[in-house]
C-alpha cells in the first residue's frame, strides 16, 4: 500500500504562501528558555506572572500557563517554542486540488522526519481552515485522494 500510495504522490514544489514562516534560532531559544523558566517557576510555586507575558509577547500570542505545563510533560520545550512561535495558517480561497493533496501528503503520509513537527502542525491547520473543519481520516488503508473525498464529503452536524 505504501509503495502504490508513494509512486502517487505527486512531490510538488508548494507556493511561499502555503509554506510555514521560517523561525528565528534567536527566538526559539528565547522562547525555549522563557517557556522552561516558566514552568520551573510553577513547579516551586514561584511567581511565573511576568515570565508569561514576556512569553507571550515574543510568541505574538496568548498562551496559557496550562499549555506550557501540559507540553513539558509530553514534549521538548524547543518544539513547543516553536509552536508557540508559528503564527496560524491562512485560509486560502485558492488551494488548488493537487496542493490539497499535497498538504494532506505532508501532513498524513511523509516520512517521519521530511518535516518538522510546527511544519505538519501548520499544513493540518491550514487544511482544517480550508475544508471546512473537517476531521482528516488517515488510516493504514487509505491514500491522501481518499482522505480528501472523505474530508470534502464531510457535512457538519447542526445541532
């Protein structure tokens, strides 16, 4: 199945815009070591307050001191910098059928180490924004055409 579904792959060159900003090595290790202040602070019950906010202000976001706590139990901090840093994928009115397949490609059938992990991360938001927020159903039986028709056929349910 993998041969078959690798022989498809189409292995095009994506568009600058549908590509994850690179990051800073400054800011990643900024961030890495704010994010491992943070949560040493909580762990002695020191006050992490200010240490946040300069975490989420290089992060251009708002995090929460539960996400920084929750990631360093399952994660490096430098990746969770790097989330932290990658800013969420645009909708793309104009992703093209082959362009969605390739993402879903990246995102569900690559080796392991094409891409780093905020890359996939980015490529899953980016195809989440752009269909409709329909789950992705990858599956040791299925090729990335088969996961876009599932994803396309996808009708939320009102409630």
């Amino acid at each position: 199945m993998w041969a078959a579904c690798k022989e498809s792959h189409l292995n095009m060159e994506l568009r600058q815009v549908l590509l994850p900003p690179k990051l800073d090595e400054m800011q990643i290790e900024s961030a890495t070591r704010l994010a491992r202040q943070i949560v040493a602070h909580v762990d002695s019950g020191r006050d992490f307050s200010q240490l946040m906010t300069e975490f989420n202000v290089l992060a251009a976001r708002s995090c929460a001191v539960e996400d920084l706590v929750g990631a360093a139990s399952s994660m490096d901090m430098k990746d969770f910098a790097k989330f932290a840093l990658t800013p969420k994928a645009p909708y793309r009115a104009d992703l093209s059928r082959d362009e969605q397949l390739e993402l879903i490609w990246r995102v569900g059938f690559s080796e392991y180490d094409s891409y780093e992990d905020y890359e996939i991360n980015f490529w899953r938001e980016m195809l989440h924004r752009n269909l409709g927020g329909a789950p992705l159903a990858f599956g040791t039986h299925t090729n990335p055409e088969e996961v876009l028709e599932k994803a396309l056929a996808y009708k939320p349910i009102a409630l």
